[in-house]
C-alpha cells in the first residue's frame, strides 16, 4: 500500500467521530432543564504565527506519520489516552442529555424516553451517562473507529454499573450501512438477551434493525466473519454530536443517513438531534485554544473552501506535566453543511418538522484564549424561526418523526 493509500485510509478511520470548535462547560450537577450551562470559547483566533503547510506531500506524510505512532504509543509512556483528553475538552453529556429530554418532552411527549441511539459515538461517553439515572434505558452506539468503541469498554461502561454491560449495544460499522455493522460483543457478557422485544417494530420487516453481529473478543479480527442478525427497541432518540454529519460530504449521504435514522425511531414518535456550528469565523483560517488544569486542548482549522465548503480540522493536546505534544491526535475532513441544507435533507428523508436551536457564541476575535470555564455562562440556545448572522453561533437542529 503506497503512502497515498495509507494516508486516505487513516482519514477515513479517523474523521468519522466529531469534535467541539466550541464546548460547554456544562453544569453538572443534575439533569435539570432550567440548569444554566456555560460555554468556553477555546480561541486564539487568525495566527500569523503559524507556519504554512509545507509543499511536499511525502513529507507531510511521513511527518503525520510519526505523529500517528506517537499517539498510540503515548499511554504506554504513562500518558493520558487521547480518548480521555478529547472526553475532558470537548464533550459535555450530561448537558446534552438535559436538552435531550427537554426536546424529546415539547415535540413528542406522553412518555418519557428510554432508547437512544448515539451515531459517530466514538467512545460513547453519552450513551453509558444516558444508563446512569433509569435502570430501564437503553442505549446504542455506532462508530467506525474500533479502537474507540473498546476504550469505551474498558473506561465507560464499567463505571455504569452492574447492569450496564446489558443495556448497551456497541456496533462497528458505517451510518451509511447500519445493517453491516458488527456488534461489539463483551468477552463473556451476553447483551442481547437483555434487549427487549416488546417495543421493537412489528409492522414490517423493513423496519426491523438487522445488523451483522460480532460475537466473539471486541478485539478479535478473526471472530468479525461470524454474524447474525439482531433486533433492537425501536429508539426514542437518535443523537449525531460534535459535528459529526460534517463527515458526510454529499447531499445523497445525507439524506441517505437521515432515512436509516428515520428507520430506527419509534412508531410511537421520536426525535433526530444534530449539532453544528457556523459563523463569518466558521469560513476561515483559525486556531483556537483552550486551557485545562494538566493540558492545553487545541482546534486547527485549515483554510476554508468556499466551493466545496470544506476544511481540514485537527484536534492537538499539548500535556503540561508530560512536557509532551499530541499533535493531529484526531483529523477530521469536514463539509460544512448550512442550516437550511439540513432541513430540506431531513424534510426529504421524511422528517414531519424541524426546529432550530441556536445561540451566539463569543466572538473569536475578543477571546484570544480561555480557560477550563467562566466564558458565556448564561447564553442558552433558544428556539428561533430566524437569526442574524454573527461572528460564531452553535445550533441544536431537532428533526421530529411521528
């Protein structure tokens, strides 16, 4: 495999999963809906200081491959994963779950929701805080990164509880093909004889969740032939975080991905949430920079093509104590989609609604550095019909299916 192959394998492992360009800091006490969350602008915006790309291909390669083995090295050498560094910079489950239950409760109600599905989960650090508070919930996430999704296994969802293992189904596959995916199976835990039979679609066989099943070792290659089919509880919820529909970079993808989503949701009612962000800064070159207690957490977005409305990001970690730097620990090629092309998408694929959630976020020329907390604590995203554009702006987009 040349060094062009290898290179556009890694970024399709890679750009599958999401990252915050700005996080909260949510307050975590509770899953309260009036909580007040708060959001820190991770800036040091238009660098002059940074050095240009360097021309040559092959030595960027090789460069970004010297990075690649220095990640995967790093908790050998007694340093933090860079899935618990991404976990600590940029999401904020518990705040995502309040807004969560907050939509599905205005658009659909009458129960409350138990089953989510969590796309381009990565560690699906959401779907084992979704299990904490309800022994009754349910949880599924899909990923395409293995490496992420056994993490999972190992730090998440041994911190759930006893029963946790049982009410969680990770599959490895693509959002495009759900029904290829593999299930990741627990060693010795059996998960599917837990999953209940008595909410799942019956109506027809095409709304029957069949994905190919994994059944031995999360780590064993050799077990990934072996496959069968599985059936799940009908969702109430299925969520996309960190931008990660960003990912997708045609419009045929995206409706295409929506209809699967469509597919899983109750018949009973359910709900789509989605994130993204934009802004006059979202079409430019940025660097944004973030301080936590032991790390720095960097956001390295590439020019800006206003053609395609792509960009390169790149997600850094530099480790105070360690004296070390986890330069491109996550790369991402992103399509920066625009609010309306998500509705008509979602109207096509056969969403009932669509509700916008937005907030302005500080702008990134007025907060050149940040800390841990303390920016923008009392902006919350409000339901808008309209909203003028401005520096930066984080949106929730809700797709209603009833």
């Amino acid at each position: 495999m040349g060094k062009k192959e290898k290179k556009q394998k890694q970024q399709q492992k890679t750009s599958r999963r999401g990252a915050s360009y700005y996080r909260n800091e949510e307050d975590e006490e509770d899953y309260d809906f009036n909580n007040n969350y708060s959001q820190s602008l991770a800036s040091s915006s238009l660098s002059d200081q940074e050095p240009e790309q360097d021309d040559s291909n092959e030595e960027e390669e090789k460069k970004e491959e010297e990075e690649d083995a220095d990640n995967k090295t790093a908790s050998k050498k007694g340093m933090p994963s860079k899935f618990l560094l991404y976990q600590q910079s940029v999401q904020s489950p518990k705040g995502d779950i309040s807004y969560l239950q907050k939509f599905f409760l205005l658009y659909v109600g009458g129960r409350l929701p138990l089953h989510l599905q969590e796309d381009f989960c990565g560690t699906a650090l959401l779907s084992t805080e979704w299990l904490r508070n309800d022994s009754r919930r349910t949880a599924v996430g899909v990923d395409l990164d293995l490496e992420a999704l056994n993490w999972c296994i190992e730090n998440n969802i041994n911190k759930v509880g006893a029963d946790g293992y049982s009410r969680i189904s990770l599959f490895h596959g693509n959002v495009l093909q759900p029904l290829a995916a593999k299930l990741v199976n627990f060693e010795s835990q059996e998960i599917i004889n837990s999953i209940g039979s008595k909410d799942c679609k019956d109506d027809s066989e095409s709304n029957e969740v069949k994905s190919a099943v994994q059944v031995g070792s999360s780590t064993s290659m050799d077990d990934m032939h072996m496959k069968r089919n599985v059936q799940l509880v009908a969702r109430d919820i299925v969520c996309a975080f960190n931008y990660s529909c960003c990912c997708l970079h045609k419009r045929a993808d995206l409706v295409l991905y929506f209809k699967h989503v469509l597919d899983v949701l109750s018949k009973k009612g359910g709900i789509f949430v989605m994130d993204l962000y934009g802004g006059t800064s979202s079409e430019s070159k940025l660097r944004l920079q973030r301080r936590f207690p032991n790390f720095t957490y960097i956001w390295e977005q590439a020019e800006f093509d206003i053609i395609g409305r792509k960009t390169r990001i790149s997600l850094h970690f530099h480790l105070q104590k360690q004296q070390r730097k986890l330069r491109h620990a996550f790369s991402y090629s992103w399509r920066l989609w625009s609010l309306p092309e998500i509705k008509d998408c979602l109207e096509e694929a056969g969403f009932q609604s669509v509700h916008f959630w937005i907030r302005q976020m500080p702008d990134t020329e007025a907060n050149r550095r940040t800390e841990g907390s303390g920016a923008g604590r009392e902006i919350k995203y409000e339901e808008v019909m309209t909203f003028e554009q401005v520096d930066a702006w984080n949106a929730y987009i809700v797709a209603v299916a009833n």
